[in-house]
C-alpha cells in the first residue's frame, strides 16, 4: 500500500508544490548520484581488503550505499526543516529510490540479472511515474482541479506515519547482530562517513542552506529497510543486512541530533 499508493501520491503532492528552481533540483539529485557511487567504491575496497565473500559484499554494499531516505528521511525532514525542507528531502528521496531499485537491484544480483532486467525494474516504481506526472503539470503551468487535489493530498498525508510503522516492524523482526564488527563498520559508514561526505559534496555542488541541510540529513540516515527486501530476493545475506539496518537505526538518534546541532537547527 506505502509502495503502491501512499508515496506517489505524497511524491506528487510534494513535487507540484516545489518551490525549489531547475537548476538546485539537478544539484541535489547530482549529489545524491555522486554520493552513492562514492559509497560503492568504499564498500568495494573494503570488501576486497577484508576479502568477503560476494553474497556478503553484496550485503555490505546494500546496507553503506542507500538510506532510509523514505519513512525515517522524510519525518525528520518535515519535523526538523517543515514543508520547505521536506520538498528538498522528497527530492533525494526520489533520486536515491531510482539507484536502488535499478543500481541497488542490478548489484544485489551478482550477475544474475541482465542489464536490461535491471532497468526494467525502474518501471515497477510508481513514485517515478507520480514525479513524471506532476513534473508535467509543472512545466505546462497546467491547474490541477480540487477534485482531485484533495484526495491526493488526504492520501500524501498518510505516508509518514505509515511509513513509520512498517520501519518498527522491521526492526522488530530484525535478530541480534552476528558478525558485530562487520556490522559495526557497515554502520559507522553509513551513520558517521556518508553525511560527512555529503556535506562535502554540499559545497561542491553550492546547493542552498536548506537544501544542503536536507542533504546532510537524509545522508545521515540508517541503512535503508528496503535493503533488507532486496537482500532476501535475490539472498544477499539478508540476516547480516538485518542487522546492520537494526544497528544503524538504533544508533541514529545519537548521530543524527550530533548532525542536527553541527548544521545550525
């Protein structure tokens, strides 16, 4: 229903309200891309010094590489920047589901899936046809009637605290860590190394005070839960994947209201 339903239709709202030009657009979405491929190429050498085998590189790479820029992102965002924060938050969320779902996908296979396969799963993802739609009526200044507006924005408005749910289930169902140091490193990245990164690439691409604030946040985040999805598909370690997505997520408050101070809010 949160796949299907509830995002496209908060990712349709948020993009039909935003405020933000084409040109801080692209630079967010440019430090989304940069920041993942610069998180890939440490998962890798890692993997290759510590010499994992390829279903627990996989694992590690799922779990440094995407955030939970969705349920965990997006409330922060709202909470700690409201609605002009959250429409920049939106925008690396959108971004970082396209990587996941064709880069993340295609990685998790090991080889198993075609390139082409791998793309194809870019068209089983509603929220980029809503974000298509609404850059439509956007760019054609086209009204869009209260009809259907209204339903739209009752549906938006549920998504986070779905969102927020589904993220409780899944920690509960997540076991105590095995390989605690693997785990430990593998959280550490992506709690600690991804958002100091971030703000590097904040400054590079001169993004906005809010946008790079919303930047820093949602690369701040745990381990995305979707990684625990795609692991068990295609059985990249998922109990190891579990476990860093339970770690990170525990750990985040701590890192995260460190991040919130460092960024003035």
């Amino acid at each position: 229903m949160i796949f299907n339903a509830l995002t496209p239709a908060l990712i349709f709202q948020l993009t039909t309200r935003n405020t933000a030009n084409g040109i801080d657009s692209l630079k967010i979405v440019g430090l989304v891309i940069s920041l993942v491929l610069v998180l890939t190429l440490i998962s890798f050498l890692i993997s290759r010094q510590l010499k994992l085998s390829p279903i627990t590189a996989s694992g590690f790479f799922l779990s440094v590489a995407f955030m939970n820029a969705g349920n965990y992102g997006l409330s922060l965002n709202q909470f700690a920047l409201g609605e002009e924060g959250l429409i920049w938050a939106s925008l690396f969320y959108i971004t970082a589901s396209m990587l996941m779902n064709s880069f993340g996908v295609f990685f998790a296979s090991s080889g198993k899936m075609r390139i082409q396969d791998a793309l194809k799963g870019l068209l089983r993802v509603p929220a980029l046809y809503s974000f298509f739609l609404a850059m439509i009526f956007r760019l054609t200044g086209t009204a869009i009637p209260g009809a259907i507006m209204k339903p739209i924005d009752l549906v938006g408005a549920a998504t986070i605290p779905a969102m927020l749910l589904v993220l409780g289930m899944q920690i509960g169902r997540a076991g105590l860590p095995k390989n605690i140091g693997l785990v430990g490193l593998a959280s550490s990245i992506r709690l600690i190394l991804s958002p100091a990164l971030a703000w590097v690439l904040t400054l590079a691409f001169r993004l906005p005070t809010l946008g790079s604030q919303a930047g820093i946040l949602e690369a701040g985040m745990p381990s995305a839960v979707l990684a625990i999805i795609i692991s068990l598909e295609y059985d990249t370690d998922p109990g190891f994947v579990s476990s860093v997505v339970l770690l990170s997520t525990i750990l985040s408050p701590i890192t995260l209201t460190l991040i919130l101070g460092l960024i003035g809010i």
